[in-house]
C-alpha cells in the first residue's frame, strides 16, 4: 500500500496520466506497440540497481569520507559539487540529490555559508554530471534505445559537454569563500564489500544489455535475481512512477503522432539542427526534459541536437527537470527558510548557466552525429 500512495502521489505521474488519456479520447486509440518495451526494460533495471546501491550507502559513504577531508568552505564546495558531479553519472541525479542534501544538511552545522548556495549547487552538479551516462538521466535510456545508438555514438555525443560542464561546476565552487572547517559529527558509514562487489558485476551485465550486447530482459532478470538476493524490501522503495510516466507519454506521443497536422505543425520547429536544438531546451523550461524528449525525437532524426538540447534544458526553470523540482523540496523539508529566496537564486544561476553551456552547446551539435 505504501509504495502505491507513492507512486500515485506523484504529481508528473498523474500529468502524464491525463495526457495519455485525453489524446486517446480526443485524437487517436491507444497503442501498446507505441511503448518502447525496450526502454522501460531498462529504466527498471536501472532504478532496481540505483536502489540497492543507495541501500548499501555507497554514495553516502564515499561523500561522508571526502567532505571530511575539506579544510575550507572552498574544498567543501568543490567536493560537495564533484561527488554530485560524478556520482549522477552513474546512481542518476535525483538520488544523487537524495543522499546529498541531508548530508550536506548535518555539515551546515558547521559552515557559515547561507545553504541556499549549496543546495543550487548540487542540483546544478547532479543535472550536468548525469549527462555523461546512458543511466545518468532516464531520458538518455530512451535516446539510446529509439536512435539505436552504440557505445562509441553515445560517448561521442556526451564527453565533450561533459569536460565543459565539469569546468563550470569548478568555477561555480570558486564563489565561495576559503573560511575554515573543521568536522567531527558526520555520520559513521560501513560499507558491505560482498554484496558490493556483486552489485557492481549486475551493473556490468545492466550496461552491456544497454549497449545490445546481451539482450536487455536478460539484464532485468539479473537485477531481480539481486535484489532478491540482498533485500527483497528493496524493491519497495523502487520509483515505479518513472516507469508508469514514460509508458504515459510514449502513448501520448505515439497519439499525437497520429494526426498529421499536429505532425506538420510540431516539424515546421525542428527542420533543422539548430532549430531541434532550440526546440528541446524550451519545451523543457515549460513541460520537463523528459517528456521534451520524448515528444520531439519521435520527430526528428537529429540525436546529438536531441540530447544535448534536453540535456542542457535540464538548466533554467524549477520545472526543466525532475530533479529540479527534487532539490527543492529537500530544501525545504531540512531548511525550512525562505523558499522564496531560493526560487529566485535557483532561476538566477540557472537561467545564467543555461545561456553559457547552451551556447557553447549550440556550436558542438555540427561536431555530433
């Protein structure tokens, strides 16, 4: 019961619910050959191992470790920004946010910094760092399973946005001053090494059914097989609501792609790669960067202005991504001050960071596929 309330108090969910529902009614029957089975397959797999990884407090353990080495605000910051960074690629931006802001919640104890600076910051961390991977954001999964993209195309398109993003993460951190820490009450986490170890072998076969190396079911039967295996609790805390939003919007999309005028209407913004680019980092300000991607690829054979346009749409307005959203409400629920602030902060380096990445992402579309 509990992990129904869950998944049917997500607000994206019951959006993407409706629009499933009312272009089935008013546009065109609902198809099931419109879900990309193969996609969900993956995000589930993912989700199920992101949610043993958090169980075994891998992140938190690793964070707890390197913070405690700051000596300054300064190192705390970059630290901080580097494990949101670089742990999105792989346990995805929103549990990234998860483990972060409380533990960053307990070090503001000891940090004369207003913690709506630090929160933005490893928001905006987790949401450039994530673009790297296929796992990092869900809307890459689907990218790579509708372009049917190896390997090699996929990193092609992600690596050199993602040195740029990394740079200016650094450069971010450099605002803040070099006051000194000093850090005795973090909290004392152990990590479980076996069933780590085997953990990251699932990983490795999740990766190469992404990758169409082995076949993707296989890949969901490994994770199962796991999770069962550690803690069958753990598929409880699983966020099925990703899963059930993108089966929503492929039915959706796969509606509105229908009817030809809507077609004609939605083409006449993506005819070239600019215009797909310019395309996907707006309808994400408004609707989210995963339902952008959906809708738009299904329009377009331009994957590199696709991803990057989605992916960089992920900056800008609370909404652009889920995480977004996340970050907020975890600052809040431990804050508790001025929300107001940090709304006007969030859109003022967002918003400032998105013209300066997007533009430079802007030019590196003609180097892409």
């Amino acid at each position: 019961m509990a992990v129904l309330k869950r998944v049917f108090s997500d607000k994206v969910l019951w959006i993407a619910g409706a629009a499933a529902i009312l272009t089935s009614i008013f546009i065109s029957p609902p198809q099931l050959m419109d879900i990309n089975w193969k996609t969900i397959a993956s995000i589930l797999s993912m989700m199920i191992i992101i949610q043993i990884y958090d169980y075994l407090d891998f992140l938190k353990y690793y964070a707890a470790y390197l913070t405690h080495k700051a000596k300054t605000t300064r190192q705390m910051m970059l630290m901080l920004a580097s494990i949101s960074f670089f742990g999105a690629m792989f346990l995805t931006n929103d549990v990234t946010i998860l483990t972060l802001v409380p533990l960053y919640y307990q070090l503001s104890k000891h940090l004369k910094v207003n913690p709506i600076f630090p929160v933005i910051v490893i928001a905006m961390a987790a949401n450039l760092g994530s673009i790297f991977t296929p796992f990092g954001n869900t809307h890459n999964l689907f990218l790579l399973t509708h372009y049917n993209l190896g390997i090699g195309q996929f990193f092609m398109m992600s690596a050199p946005i993602t040195i740029v993003n990394f740079i200016a993460i650094f450069l971010v951190t450099r605002f803040f001053a070099k006051d000194k820490v000093e850090l005795s009450e973090l909290p004392t986490v152990e990590l479980n090494i076996p069933s780590l170890t085997l953990t990251v072998f699932v990983t490795v076969i999740i990766f190469l059914g992404i990758f169409k190396v082995i076949p993707m079911w296989g890949s969901l039967i490994a994770a199962i097989l796991l999770v069962i295996f550690i803690n069958p609790h753990i598929l409880e805390s699983v966020d099925y609501s990703i899963v059930l939003i993108f089966m929503c919007f492929f039915i959706a999309v796969g509606n509105l792609n229908r009817d030809p005028a809507i077609v004609d209407h939605l083409q006449n913004f993506i005819q070239s790669k600019g215009s797909t680019y310019l395309t996907s980092i707006i309808t994400s300000q408004f609707i989210s960067n995963v339902p952008s991607t959906i809708l738009i690829s299904k329009f377009t054979t331009y994957v590199h202005a696709v991803f990057l346009g989605t992916n960089i749409g992920g900056l800008g307005s609370v909404v652009a991504s889920l995480a977004n959203l996340l970050a907020f409400k975890q600052y809040r629920f431990f804050f508790k001050v001025h929300p107001g602030k940090y709304l006007m902060w969030f859109s003022i380096i967002n918003f400032s960071m998105l013209i300066i990445i997007g533009t430079i992402g802007y030019f590196l579309i003609d180097f892409g596929l």
